[in-house]
C-alpha cells in the first residue's frame, strides 16, 4: 500500500487529493494536510466583500467531504520535511502541526510514498507596516472572513455617503512585489458597481494605487487582443474601462507604509508620495508558508529544496540571466522536485523560474514589478496533472513523470467579475494563449492571437456566476463532478 500526502487542501491541493483517491481506491491512502476546517471558492470571496454573497455561500466543511471520499483528513499545518527519513528510518516524512480536530498545538511525524505540496501562500501582511485587517488599516478580500470583514466597513462608507458625506476608497496593491491583481482589480469595479447602485456614486472617489508599470500587465507582462482587424495592448483595454469608470490610478508603487487614512509609497521613478483614503482595500505580497527540511543527519536543506521566497523548487531553470535570455522554456513541466523524484510542488507552492513582467527597480534599489499570478485555473490543472503521474508511478511503476502541465504550454480563462447583476451585471472575461509569453514561438506579442481574447458583458456575469455553482459542486464531489473541467 503506498500512501500520499497533500500538503494543502486549496485549489490545487484539493484537485490533486480528490482525483487520486478516485484512481487509486481503497488500496492505496491519500492523506490531506490542512490547517483550514473549510474550502473557499477564493473567486467569489469579492462578492461576498460587497454583500452581494454570505460567507456560507462561498465555504464548505472539508471534512464530511473527505469521509465520503475515504482522504485521510488532517487539519493540521506542516513544519518540515524530511525527504530522506530520519538515522532511525529511511521513510521520508512531514512533521505536522494541528490546529483543530481537538489536537491544536500536537505535533504528528507522518510517513509518506509521494509527497504533494500545495501549501498555497502565506498572506504576508507583515511585509508593509499598516497593512491589512489584523492590526492594520486596510481591509481584505483574500479569505471569506477577511471579505466578510470588508464589506461591514464597505456598508459604513456608504451610509456616510447616504448622509452626504464624500469618501476616498484606494484599491490595488500593498507592496511592490505583489501578485494576483485579479482580485483587487475585480474588487475595484464591484465596488464601483454597488456605489453606483446604492446612488452615491458622486459621493465617491475610486483610486487604483498598483505596483503595475502600466494598467493590464496583471503580472503577466501585458496581452495583446485582435479588435476590429487591429492589434490592441490591454494596457489601452485597461485603461478605457477606469476611465470609462471614472477610476484615478497610481502605477508602479510600493507601499512602504499605511497610517489610518494615509497611505505612503515610493514610485519607479523614485519619487514619494501620499494617498489619503476612507476605505482600502490592498493585496498583500505571497511568500512560501515557511516549511523547514532536513535531511537524514537532521541537517537543515531548506535552500536545497526551497527557492529564497519560500516556494520548492521544481523542473524549472533557475540559472539566473538577463532578461532578455529569459524563455517560455524555463518554467517547469512535471513539477518534480529535482533531488527528490516523490516530492511535487503545485500551484501557488511552486518556484517560478522568473518573472513574466518585466523586472524593475527605481533609483532607491526597491524592487516594483508584479511577480506571477499561479491562482485558478493553472494550479487546478497542476494539481490534476501531478496526480496522474503519481497515479501511474504507483500503479504501473512509471519511474518518470507521465503528465505535464506546463504554464508556458497550457492556455488559461479569466472571468473577472465588475459588478453582479442577473439583469445589468458584468464582468471581463478573458482567455489567454499560453499563460507565460513565449516570443520565439509568438514574436512580437509572445502568444498565439486566436485563443488570447477580451471581452467586457452581461454574458461574462452569467459565466461567472455560473461557475461559482459549478465549481463549488465540483469540489464537494457530488455526481458528476469529475466531467466538470478544471
């Protein structure tokens, strides 16, 4: 009997688990490590900041689903890895921590055959003083609580505007090397949609402060959409919906500093300024969940199998070069630790080799460039992927990977939502051809034209909401769940 353990229970972790017990059966155990009680559906959780959503409308119990499915379910979060075992074992093991399950605070050494990590991010508040719910000034939309959260302050800005009074909402990014601009970018015109609704719309006024050198680079380093028999950057697609809006943006800052009601940042150009504000919300930089590893003397090799952000290291070339050297070809295929052929990392938990935007600093020497988005639809289709090779290795003996899932070879969608609506609601929705731009296959806008699309509707609402269902089905395993695309 093999066992395999997930470090995670996201996206990502979440796919990879549910679809291995399915293969593998009762002969074989899955064990899912997870300091979280409940799966969030991340997506709506910016419906639920503007009230249009209730917590429970985006969460489920992980552990009924996981007893139906026979995954060994422990809410617990890991401390370290121990890929070559221990002078007493050659089992390779992780040390777990529980947080719930009535063992908070227990610590569990848990051997293992393959190891999946799908940690996900740490939230890193801390990165900018001032920053976030939890002893700062700003709200968050990056758990279902923290966006439960923002939509009570979000209701308290617009009774203030009912009484006329004008309030100044900020909404981007809390440092310079954020990533997943998604949300706040969909936060952003949502909010804009129930002022508008709410009619205080003219009470308001909607900033845009982003580490982006230019509106639309999402941390991708732009797109490019054919409209009309012409070529168009989304920077200029970007830029017509704020102004269509009536949005202000501040491009290519770093927050190094967040009062109550100021905020404080340094541009590229080096420059400082201030943005007062009633109400913000800004994403917080990603960094790896802090796993240690060791190896069989107990001697620390977290830098042997961790990247310096924390993230593992996978069958990417991280040899550093130039910019301009940097290819599609780097990013990895199998998510295969390359010193431990049982241990993978997926979606968030993986090393990007680099960035896809192009890396800046100003004079003072600080970084500001967006670092890569590996949220949704990509970390579903590693995880997914990872478990088929698993799968094979254990039931055939495949000694190599058997899948791949390449972001520089695979095509993503985006549904961005800007405003919910059944009758007038809309949202962008977006598909992009490959994820990482590969200029020697694409010269010139480094993707395929034919599957990299824009889009701005109603219709985009009703996918969106539409998957909102789809997906939380999908995730709790009822019938039909496995023909439900990633």
């Amino acid at each position: 009997m093999a066992r395999v353990v997930v470090l995670g229970g996201g996206v990502s972790g979440h796919t990879a688990a549910t679809f291995l017990k399915d293969w593998l059966g009762s002969n074989h155990e899955v064990v899912v490590v997870t300091p979280n009680s409940k799966w969030n559906w991340i997506p709506s959780n910016i419906w639920v900041g503007v009230g249009k959503m209730k917590k429970e409308d985006v969460v489920f119990d992980l552990g009924p689903v996981y007893a139906k499915a026979g995954i060994d379910y422990r809410q617990a979060k890991a401390i370290s890895i121990h890929p070559e075992g221990s002078s007493e074992s050659d089992s390779p093991f992780v040390t777990i921590e529980y947080t719930g399950q009535n063992k908070e605070g227990e610590k569990e050494e848990i051997t293992y055959d393959y190891l999946i990590n799908a940690t996900g991010p740490k939230l890193n508040f801390a990165a900018t003083e001032g920053l976030g719910p939890h002893g700062g000034h700003t709200v968050s939309v990056c758990t279902a609580d923290h966006a439960v959260h923002a939509n009570e302050e979000l209701q308290k800005c617009i009774a203030k505007m009912k009484a006329g009074e004008e309030q100044t909402f900020v909404i981007g990014t809390g440092h310079g090397m954020c990533t997943c601009q998604g949300a706040a970018f969909e936060y952003i015109f949502n909010i804009d949609y129930e002022l508008r609704a709410a009619g205080v719309r003219d009470k308001a006024k909607l900033v845009w402060l982003t580490n982006e050198s230019f509106l639309g680079d999402f941390g991708m380093g732009g797109m490019h959409i054919k409209r009309g028999g012409y070529i168009a950057s989304s920077k200029i697609f970007a830029e017509s919906l704020y102004a269509e809006h009536n949005i202000e943006w501040i491009l290519g800052t770093h927050v190094t500093k967040i009062e109550e009601g100021k905020i404080y940042y340094e541009t590229l150009t080096g420059e400082t300024g201030e943005q007062e504000f009633d109400f913000s919300m800004l994403i917080p930089p990603f960094g790896g969940v802090g796993l240690k590893a060791y190896d069989k003397e107990g001697t620390d090799i977290t830098d042997k199998v961790f990247a310096p952000n924390g993230f593992m290291k996978v069958d990417a070339d991280y040899t550093p070069k130039p910019y301009e050297e940097w290819k599609a070809s780097d990013w990895p295929k199998t998510l295969q630790n390359p010193d431990y052929k049982n241990m993978f990392a997926v979606g968030i938990a993986f090393a990007p080799p680099h960035l896809m935007s192009k890396p800046m600093k100003n004079p003072n020497g600080t970084p500001i460039n967006p670092t890569p988005p590996r949220t949704g639809m990509p970390s579903a289709m590693m995880g997914k992927a990872v478990a088929g090779t698993v799968r094979d290795m254990i039931l055939e003996g495949a000694k190599e990977p058997t899948h791949t899932a390449s972001m520089a070879e695979m095509g993503a969608a985006c549904v961005a939502s800007a405003g919910s609506s059944l009758i007038n609601g809309k949202a962008v929705s977006m598909t992009v051809y490959p994820i990482v731009p590969d200029y020697e296959k694409y010269p010139g806008v480094g993707r395929d034209l034919e599957y990299t699309t824009g889009e701005i509707g109603l219709a985009g609402h009703w996918i969106k909401y539409l998957l909102h269902y789809a997906f939380l089905w999908k995730a709790q395993l009822k019938p039909g769940w496995k023909i439900i695309p990633e």
